[in-house]
C-alpha cells in the first residue's frame, strides 16, 4: 500500500462519538494540539430530517427492503430507516463473523461524526458504589478500580453541559444528578408511579435523559417533535456532533479529519510507546499514517479492541497492550427481552396524528439485590425498565363506514415497559480476530463469541413476570408480558472487552483507562467497564473519558509519559 505522511500532534483521538467527543473537548480546550480521526462523514445540520413528513420519502418509509440490500444487521433497529440508513455501516463491506450457534447482531453502527450519539436513546443514569463495589457485596467477578465519590464531580460537570432532565428521588443506588426540569408524567403514567410506590414500594420516574428543556450553550429547549434519531436542528438532544465536538474544533486546536478508517495504533521501533496510527481514507483507499505522542481510543467497544487486535507487534504478539491476555474478554451487553404492557384509563387524552410528542418516557429502577432486602435467590445483580405511555387511535374497531370512524376515534391508552438487565462478566464471551475475513479496506475483521448464561436467563424470566405483576398492582387491563430467555443476542451497551483494573496480570487498563502496558496509550470507550450494571452506560463513559483526560494531561505536564 502507498503510504502518504501527515504532521504531528499532542494527542490522536480515534473516534468522535460520546467518548472521542469529550476527549477532544477536554484536551483542546486546554491548549494540546488534537488529531481527531473519524470513520465516518460530516454530520451537518442540512441532513436532520425530524420535521420532514413520511410523503416526501421515496419509499415512505414502508420498504425496509431497501435499507435491507446494504445494511441486513443495521435495520434490524428501527433507527435506521430510509431517513437515516446512510449514517449507518453498510454491512456487506464492513462485516464481522459469529461462531455456528452463536448469532449475535451488532448493531448501531454509525459512521458519521458523533457516533452513537446520533441516534442513541438519551437515557442517562449514574452508576452506584452498588455497581462499582458489586463483587464485594455478592462475591462475583472484579470491584472496579474506582468507586463513586472518585466519578462524582465528574457527573456533575458532564450532566451540566449535555443537559439531563430528571427528578430527584434520593435513592442511594441511582443517584440523583444536575437535572434540568423533569418533563411531566402523563396521567397513565402518574398513576403508574404513585401505585407502584404505594403497594410495592418500587420507584418510577420521568426517564432521565438528554433532553433540554431549558436553553443551554445557544442550545434551544425540546419542542416535543419526536422522533430525535433523525437529527435535530434546534441541538436540543446531545449528540457530540454539535456540542463536544463542536467546541473542540472551535478551539482552533483540533483538527477533524474524517473518512479515516483505522487501521492500527503504530509502535516506536525499540521503545514501548506508540508513535501514531495507521489508517485507511476511506475515499482513495490509501494509507496514510499521523503521529502523535499520545494515543486515545473511543471507537467504541468492539471497533477500539480490534484496533488493538490489529496492531500485535513481536513484543505483544496476541494484541497490544495485551500482556495480561484479556483484551478481548468479558464481553458484556445488556439483556432487555422481558417486559409487558397493559391498558389504562383514557383520562380525557384523545389520539392525535399531529400532535406533541415526548421524546421520552418513565423509568423503573432497579429493586433487586439491594439494600434493605436478602439477596433474591434466583439470580445475582439487577435489571431496570424503560417504559412509556401511549394514546392510540383504536385501529383495530370493527365495523366499516361513519360507525368505523367513529370508533376509530376512541382512545387505546397503554403503559409498555422494557427490561434492561445486567450481564455477567464471563471469560468466555470473547471477541477475536477472524483470520480468514477482511472488511473492504483490507482490515481483518472481528469473530463475536457471545451467549446468556444462567443468570441472565433467569433475569429475563423475572422481566416479564415483575413487568405483569406491577401492571397488575397499577390496575392495568389486558395485560401482556413477554420473556424470550433464548432470544438471540444483540446490543447496543457492549462493555467490557479492555477492563480496568488494579492488577495488570488481570486488567488491560487501569482506573484512568490508561494501557498497564503502553504508558501513553488509553482506550476511553466502553471498553474499559470491569462490569456493566443494568443503568446505560453513555453518562459514566462520557464521565470517566474527562476524568481520565485530566489524568493525562497532569501525567504529561509532569513529562511522565
Ligand atoms: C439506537 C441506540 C440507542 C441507544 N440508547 C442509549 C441510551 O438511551 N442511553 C445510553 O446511555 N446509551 C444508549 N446507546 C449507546 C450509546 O450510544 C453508546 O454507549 C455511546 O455512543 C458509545 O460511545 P463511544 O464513544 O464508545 O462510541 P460511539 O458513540 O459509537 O462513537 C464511535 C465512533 O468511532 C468511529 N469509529 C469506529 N471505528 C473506527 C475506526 N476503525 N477508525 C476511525 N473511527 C472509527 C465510529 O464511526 C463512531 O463515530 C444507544 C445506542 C444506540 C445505537
Ligand atoms: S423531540 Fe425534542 S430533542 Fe427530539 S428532535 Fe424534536 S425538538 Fe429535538
């Protein structure tokens, strides 16, 4: 391959989503000089299409087919739809390979500045030192290498830029944070709420979420549109595209430089730091190499461990920085296939196809395995709901004609709610590199191995059977619950894979997602989660990727890296 040579810089930051976004943020606006190299296009305001109307598609959105042809895995989210299809990875030329028995669909897949955080679901929860000390409290796997109060302040400062919205409701295993104004309950699910806690003592509340609802940054409020995946012109859901990202280029100090497709993290010859990376432009097809004196990895799980895969060298000959053997191990990702929904009471609320439309809905947190209680005996950990109410025109009515009209107009008032439950760390849920595939930039590709063990499969057992039973104590009607233990695996939360640790010959990175290894190489990401708690994970990598980057500007200004 041609190989053409670029400048240096202080840093390179691989990856511009909601890791690779405060990273560059942090560290430009403090004066280092930052290479920010992206898989993916531009994003610009002109593609957001959240006010354009089904009719002016080609297809309407009604042929999935379509999307189907270049992106089979993508589409299975309803995200990525004919609006939005082209952020997405084509699959065909960006593949990856599963063991026989073991499917598992990575999804989310973006390719455009900002990541994820395009089209992510904004839900944004702290973790507890229930989550971070969990193995003290049940025995299993790894505490993490920090604890809450270390995280805290870093919360704070990361909850006031993006924009939480949220109520306060004291509970030591989810903490409260620097909200803005709560978006209101509906009555369905103000009544949900209040039953709830009357008669099982369990909490519901307005979905905690990257929403404005007051100005902030030239930032305006949510005007309650909906549908946030397709882009939003006013900037009022976080998408580091328009905000960290943003900032860091208006620093002057960060260059953006996309259609990057990384390759590898390139080694100093003789000395154990790395020099730079190699990567494909994804338009010429060249390679081309950048030099920095540090290296920072936010491509997210997976694409930043086969970054590392990809760039063995005779020293570190099964992936860098992997002395410990880990990298790649302990893949975790959340399970959400229990839940239910049921009816409730109109309360005057009647259907409308034009009407405001709340970006978000309730959330039900976790009640299993915490204080106060015995250890429940059918699994370790926990899961929490994402839910929302809806009011539905009655589709279904029978009859035809003005009496069909009519009864369309009746309302069908529903509450739904959605599982997400923890994943055990395991040793044998593992990415590799698959020897025998490249993607169409000649990059080996990754092999997932990755299955529910027995404590997953009991907790999606209980998703549906505590979703039916707090239907049932809110007073719902027609009650629906499901729980698919055996549903194939898929996730849009993988952690987990480059773990952070005390110990090097059992962690890859330590409690500032900084290599053990390669002193001036970190992975920022998800990758570096000891475990992965049933709250999203977005807030508290977006947390520890500023924490970490203080921690390396003070490691640089004392020149010990
Ligand atoms: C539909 C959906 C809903 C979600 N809902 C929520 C939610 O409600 N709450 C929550 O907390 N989280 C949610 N998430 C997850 C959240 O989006 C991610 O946790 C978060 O964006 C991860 O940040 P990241 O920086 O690791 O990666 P990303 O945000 O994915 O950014 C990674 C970037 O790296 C680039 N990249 C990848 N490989 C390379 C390479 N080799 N070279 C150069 N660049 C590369 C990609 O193009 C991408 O832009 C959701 C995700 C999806 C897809
Ligand atoms: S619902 Fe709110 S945040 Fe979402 S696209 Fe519309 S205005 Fe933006």
């Amino acid at each position: 391959m041609p190989q053409q040579k670029n400048h240096s810089y202080d840093v390179i930051v691989v990856g511009s989503g909601a890791s690779g976004g405060w990273a560059c943020k942090r560290l430009a606006e403090a004066g280092l000089k930052v290479a920010l190299l992206e898989a993916g296009r531009p994003q610009s305001d002109k593609n957001f299409t959240e006010h354009k109307p089904e009719f002016e598609l080609k297809y309407r959105n009604r042929a999935p087919e379509i999307v189907r042809k270049t992106r089979p895995i993508q589409v299975k989210f309803g995200v990525c739809n004919e609006y939005t299809f082209n952020w997405f990875v084509n699959d065909l030329e960006e593949p990856y390979t599963t063991p026989a028995g073991k499917p598992f669909d990575w999804m989310g897949r973006l390719r455009m500045t900002g990541g994820r955080t395009n089209v992510w679901g904004r839900v944004s929860l702290r973790f507890s030192d229930w989550d971070f000390k969990a193995a003290s409290f049940d025995g299993y796997g790894e505490n993490w290498p920090l604890g809450y109060k270390d995280i805290e302040p870093y919360y704070d400062l990361v909850e006031k830029y993006v924009g939480i919205t949220g109520s306060a409701e004291g509970l030591e295993h989810l903490p409260d944070g620097q909200f803005q104004p709560p978006v209101p309950l509906t009555c369905q699910e103000t009544l949900f709420r209040n039953r709830l806690k009357e008669k099982l003592g369990r909490t519901v509340m307005p979905a905690r979420s990257a929403n404005l609802t007051k100005p902030i940054n030239g930032r305006g409020p949510c005007h309650y549109c909906g549908p946030c995946e397709r882009g939003c012109m006013t900037h009022s859901y976080f998408n580091s595209a328009f905000t960290t990202v943003a900032d860091a280029l208006n620093t002057g100090n960060c260059t953006l430089i996309s259609n990057a497709m990384v390759y590898k993290v390139l080694m100093d010859p003789g000395r154990n730091r790395p020099r730079g990376i190699l990567y494909i432009d994804r338009n010429t097809r060249q390679a081309r190499e950048i030099y920095a004196r540090t290296v920072i990895l936010c491509a997210q799980s997976q694409e930043s461990v086969r970054i590392l895969l990809n760039s063995a060298t005779p020293q570190y000959s099964n992936g860098l920085a992997n002395s410990s053997g880990v990298l790649g191990h302990y893949l975790t990702a959340h399970v959400r296939s229990g839940g239910g929904s049921g009816e409730f009471p109109a309360f005057g609320a009647r259907p409308s196809l034009g009407g405001p439309v709340k970006p978000l809905g309730i959330y039900i947190a976790r009640f299993r395995n915490l204080q106060n209680a015995p250890p429940y005996k059918k699994f370790l950990r926990g899961f929490g709901y994402e839910g929302e109410s809806s009011t539905e025109f009655n589709w279904k009515a029978p009859g035809f004609g003005e009496a069909y009209k009519k009864a369309l107009l009746e309302p069908r008032t529903s509450i739904g709610i959605t599982g997400f439950g923890e994943v055990l760390p395991r040793w044998d849920n593992f990415v590799e590199l698959d020897p025998s595939v490249k993607d169409t930039y000649g990059i080996p590709v990754l092999k997932i191995h990755m299955s529910d063990g027995e404590n997953e499969r009991a907790m999606i057992q209980d998703m549906g059977d505590s979703a039916g039973e707090m239907l049932e104590a809110a007073g719902a009607k027609n009650i629906r619950t499901y729980a698919h233990p055996s549903a194939p695996r898929w996730a849009l939360h993988e952690a987990g894979i480059a773990r952070m640790g005390s110990d090097p010959k059992k962690s890859v990175l330590n409690q500032f997602q900084q290599s053990h290894d390669v002193k001036n190489l970190f992975v920022m990401d998800a990758s570096g989660f000891t475990s992965n708690p049933c709250q999203n994970p977005t807030l508290t990598i977006m947390s520890l990727a500023v924490r970490s980057c203080d921690y390396l500007m003070s490691e640089l200004k004392r020149n010990s890296i």
